[in-house]
C-alpha cells in the first residue's frame, strides 16, 4: 500500500486533487467509503477534535484501518484542523495519516514557530506522517452560517506561503484563496456559490513546492475547482454539503417511516445521501468528469 504522500504527490503529477471528506459516524463513513470504491479513487476522511471527540480518536483509526486491510484500499485518515500539540500528538499515537495542525488563528511568526515544533515532534512518532500547516483566515465552523456578506478575507501571498513553506517544513500547505468555511443560506437552496482567486493558487503554487489543500469547498462552483486543480490545488476538504445530505435525508427518513425504530432500515438513505454528494465530488476531483 502506498504511503499518503505519495498518493498526493502522484494525484499532482496527474493534474487531479484528493477527496477529503469529514465523519462523524459510521453513517458518513459508509458513505464516503462506498463512494470512492465504487469510482476506484483513493480517498481521506477526516475527523476535527470535534468529531474525534464524538466518535473516539482510537476507534476511528481502528475503523478505517480495517476497511484498508479488509478491502485492500488506499483510504486514509486525517485529524482535520487541530489546535494544540497534544491533540495531534493523541492523533498520530493512534495511528492517523496525517494532521492539519492550525494555528492559523495565531500571528504568522507564533504560526510558523510552533507548526515547525510540531512537526518535528510529531515525526518522531511517526516519519511518515503528513503534517499540513495554515495560513490566513478563512472562517471557521462547517455550517450553515446567516445569510450577512462574508467579512473581506484577505488572500495569503505568494510570499506568506513560500516564507511558511521554508521556515515550518510542512507536508502540505493550506492558504486562504478566497475559500471559507461552511455555506451561507443562499448557498444551500443553489442561490450562490462559493469562488475562488485561481490566479493566486497558480502564484501560490509556483512560489512553494509543497502540495496545497483546499479547505472550505462546500458549496463551491464546480468550475472554480477544476480551475484550483488545475491551477495546482491538490486536496480538497468538503464537510457541510455532507453534513446537509446526511441530516435532510435522516430527516426525511423518519417522518416517511415514523413507527420504525431499527436503525439499519432508516439509515441506509442517509448512507445513500452521503454517497451521492462524494460520488459527484469524487468524480469531479479525481476523474475530471
Ligand atoms: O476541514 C474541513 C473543511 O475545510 C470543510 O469545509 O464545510 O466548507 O466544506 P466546508
Ligand atoms: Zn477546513
């Protein structure tokens, strides 16, 4: 099986971008899985302290590790956006691919400074794992947020990126290029979609040499992400469009059928739901289709 790294760096080489996809349940888990078998594509869940925090940081390494070894299946685990050292370090020790360390709420120097320390420390856990960094602000919570303008986010420069880049060696990179997180109202109903500074990435892109992710993708305009791979993003993150799914479909799942109560038949349409919502996210990342 090939490390993480690797298949990140061949997903550059052939101009495509890995899936990244947030559970919180087995529900989510099917879903994403049954996805990305179905299309052949290797696939990251992720899991923020949050989600950790629900589902069991230890539990959802041994999950993921055994559909990996079951299935023969490049599915890997990432502990997304975590803030403290010891969370990270609690994540690696129970065997995760890799960590987005975010201290992107912090000024840059103080950023740079502790996500260099802490790659080093958790390397030595681990050489293998995959230590992202962030830079800039691109909100926080994947949610539905109120319909207000998004504040203006300023975009991260070529010259942020490739300082941070040298100074912390991470693995990946991950800038703000006009992305955020979660999805405004409008966004939900199909009203807006989210766009982004694709001349940035490429700038960006040239500037370092690192892999880049993209984080906030929910909602976003099918052609700005063909336009951000190809411009050099190499992993996007998607969380509410599968939060949306997994809750409307559970929803509707139990008003259709309010007198059962086994959760292996009313969970199935959520799975399905899920599944659909990465298929075409899948589809479009990896298979430019
Ligand atoms: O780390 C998770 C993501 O960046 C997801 O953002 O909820 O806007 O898809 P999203
Ligand atoms: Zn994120």
């Amino acid at each position: 099986m090939k490390k993480f790294i690797e298949v990140v760096q061949e997903a550059g080489r052939n101009c495509v971008a890995i899936g990244h996809f947030n559970i919180a349940d087995l529900v989510l888990l099917k879903g994403v899985f049954q996805a990305a078998r179905e299309l052949n594509v290797p696939v990251l869940v992720g899991a923020s302290e949050g989600e950790r925090e629900f589902a069991g940081t230890r539990q959802l390494a041994a999950v993921v590790q055994s559909l990996r070894e079951e299935f023969d299946f490049p599915i890997f685990l990432n502990a997304d956006h975590t803030h403290s050292l010891a969370k990270a370090l609690e994540a690696v020790k129970a065997g995760f691919d890799s960590v987005v360390f975010d201290l992107s709420a912090l000024p840059f120097a103080e950023n740079a400074r502790s996500t260099r320390h802490a790659i080093e420390e958790l390397k030595s856990i681990n050489p293998a794992v995959v230590v992202e960094g962030e830079i800039g602000d691109i909100g926080s919570g994947s949610e539905i947020h109120a319909a207000s303008p998004s504040p203006d986010h300023a975009l991260t420069t070529p010259e942020e990126a490739h300082q941070f880049a040298v100074e912390t060696k991470v693995d990946t990179l991950a800038p703000a290029v006009g992305n955020l997180h979660g999805m405004r109202k409008s966004m939900v109903i199909g009203k807006e979609r989210k766009h982004l500074a694709i001349k940035r990435i490429r700038e960006i892109k040239s500037a370092t040499s690192v892999p880049i992710t993209l984080h906030g993708g929910s909602g976003t305009a099918d052609e700005d992400l063909k336009g951000a791979i190809h411009a050099g993003i190499n992993i996007v993150h998607i969380n509410t469009e599968l939060r949306l799914a997994w809750k409307q479909r559970l929803e509707a799942g139990l008003a259709r059928r309010q007198d059962e109560v086994v959760p292996y038949k009313i969970l199935p349409s959520a799975v399905a739901a899920v599944h659909d919502v990465v298929s075409a996210r899948l589809r479009l990342f990896a298979l430019q289709i």
